[in-house]
C-alpha cells in the first residue's frame, strides 16, 4: 500500500512553531497536532508498514482546504510545504528528544516520490513543485478507470468515479466520498450503517470487475482509515483486499510499484491502452490488440494501487 503521511503527524504540538504554512501563523494547522503517545504509534506504524514492503508518501502538513488553503497556493509556497514535510519526517528524534528511539527504516529523501493534496486541490502549482522536489507520480487528481498518463511530467494516478449501487451516479472511490453521499456525518444513523458499508464494498467490487474484465486499467481507491459510521468504510476496503489480490493476474500494489511497471512499459503501448475507455475490453482480444508494437501473449495485470491515505483528515482528502 502507499501511506500518505501529514507530516505534522510527527511533529510533537510543544514544537509546532517549526512548521510555517503559506500565509498563515506558524504552527497553525486545521488538523492539529497528535499527543505523545501517537506520535510514537505514528512512528512505530511507519517503521512497520515500510518494513511490511508498503511506501510513505506524503498528504503534506496542515490540510488547509476551501477559499484560503492549499488552492491559493504558489509553486514556491508548495515547495516550502514539501520541503518542510520531509524535514519533520527526517527530524523527528530532534523535535522529540527521542534520542535513543530505532530510527525509521528509510531515508525520506529517497522515500519520498509522490504525495496527495489536502481535498484534491491546488494541482496547478503543485504538480511543478512537486517535479522539482523529485516527485515521480501525483495522486490528488480525481478521474476514471482509464489507463494512466503523465501530466506535468508526473504521473497521474488519480482517485476514480466507481459505481454507488441503487443510484444513478458514480463517486470518487474513496470512503469519505461514499460517506458523503450517504450520511454527510461520521455518525450517521446506526440502523443504516451496515447497508453503506455494503454499497461502497459492492460499488468497489463492480469498479474492479469492469477493469478486471474490461481495458484492466488499475484501480485506485483511497481510505482514511477511520472508524466513521462504526468502521463500515475500513471494514468494507478490507473485504474488497481480501476478494480482489488472490484474483488471478492481480498484483495490489503501491503507488511507486506501479510507476515503476509502467516506466518500464512501451510508451506505444501504453498510448494504445489509453485508448480503452471505461469498462472496454480489446475488439478482437487482447492478443491481436497488443500485437503491435509489443507481443505479449496475454493481457497486462490489473493492479489495484492503494489505499492512499495514513491519516484521519477533517475534510476529503
């Protein structure tokens, strides 16, 4: 999986000061700042889901959506913001004084290749900062299960519309956004909670098959990892992890595990996988429809990349 980790997150509150957000007081932050304690389980889940093979990428630091947040920012603000990020990252035994602490198991520098924007917003400026800052991917776009495509020299891999079940829509395949269509609340009324964890469990599945049996465009889907509505949301990516990775051909993967695939694809081939739309599998199979420029004898593996967010924010992320 890719984490996406709010730098702020290891950053003790007694040593807010350090963090200076753009255009705003340091130390501000509208996702606050986490107790000791969780600090320490911070660092501990780090050291555990690196280890485990999975990738730290970055959801920035103060989550400052709406009129006067990370939208507004420029290039340089932006880069301010990363920068920053892997310092607390890197930091984190000077501004805790946990000298003795094992320290994490990679070097954020190199760690770092790709992150996801507060709500989704301020790609503009973002996606130059970021290509400068070494970044390989963004994910903070929103999108459909087509094939991926670099935008401003970066991949763009982001969330995508996948069916809500019993409505005539589709949403963002993550669990604030089924949340939002459902009870606009984290605690919503029990009596429905078990029915929302359904929808979003099935409308994750009816997204993956129409990949799985259609152009087999990874699928993408973000989760909080948050307990809203009694855990429905956690429990249903849980069941779609469980269903989907045995799947034959399938490999669940992070974000920096399916750049690295697709760096090492023909672009000729990936332009011809672009071409599927949603849900469409090769006229002919995928035999022939690949047969040229490359030759491979079956059909690419569906990847499910995610999910792609460590914390609990207060607004979509």
């Amino acid at each position: 999986m890719t984490y996406f980790l709010s730098g702020v997150y290891v950053l003790p509150e007694s040593e807010a000061y350090r963090y200076v957000p753009p255009g705003r007081s340091p130390g501000a932050s509208d996702i606050g700042y986490l107790e000791d304690e969780n600090v320490r389980a911070t660092l501990e889940q780090l050291r555990g889901a690196w280890l485990d093979g999975s990738e730290i990428g970055t959801h920035f630091n103060g989550h400052f959506c709406g009129p006067a947040g990370v939208g507004t920012w420029t290039t340089e603000q932006w880069k301010s913001e990363i920068e920053q990020a892997k310092w607390f990252v890197r930091n984190w035994k000077t501004t805790t004084g946990w000298t003795s602490e094992e320290p994490l198991p990679f070097d954020y520098d190199k760690e770092l290749v790709g992150g996801r924007a507060p709500c989704l917003e301020g790609r503009a400026n973002l996606l130059p900062a970021a290509r400068e800052m070494g970044f390989r991917y963004d994910s903070s776009g929103s999108g459909t299960q087509v094939w991926p495509d670099k935008e401003g020299g970066l991949w763009d891999l982001p969330l995508q519309e996948v069916p809500m079940p019993g409505r005539s829509f589709e949403t963002l395949s993550m669990d604030y956004n089924f949340l939002a269509n459902q009870s606009g609340t984290v605690n919503g009324d029990p009596s429905q909670r078990a029915a929302w964890g359904r929808q979003m469990r099935d409308g994750l599945l009816l997204g993956f098959d129409r990949a799985y049996n259609g152009n087999r465009a990874p699928m993408i889907v973000g989760n909080h990892f948050e307990d809203w509505n009694g855990g429905v949301y956690m429990k249903a990516v849980e069941d779609v992890i469980k269903e989907v990775c045995p799947k034959k051909d399938v490999h669940c993967v992070s974000f920096r595990q399916l750049v690295d695939w697709l760096d090492e694809q023909d672009p000729a081939t990936l332009e011809k996988l672009r071409t599927l739309e949603v849900g469409q599998a090769p006229e002919g199979g995928w035999k022939d429809f690949l047969a040229a420029p490359s030759t491979p004898s079956t059909a690419p593996p569906s990847s499910s990349a995610g999910p792609g967010a460590r914390h609990p924010a207060r607004q979509p992320a």
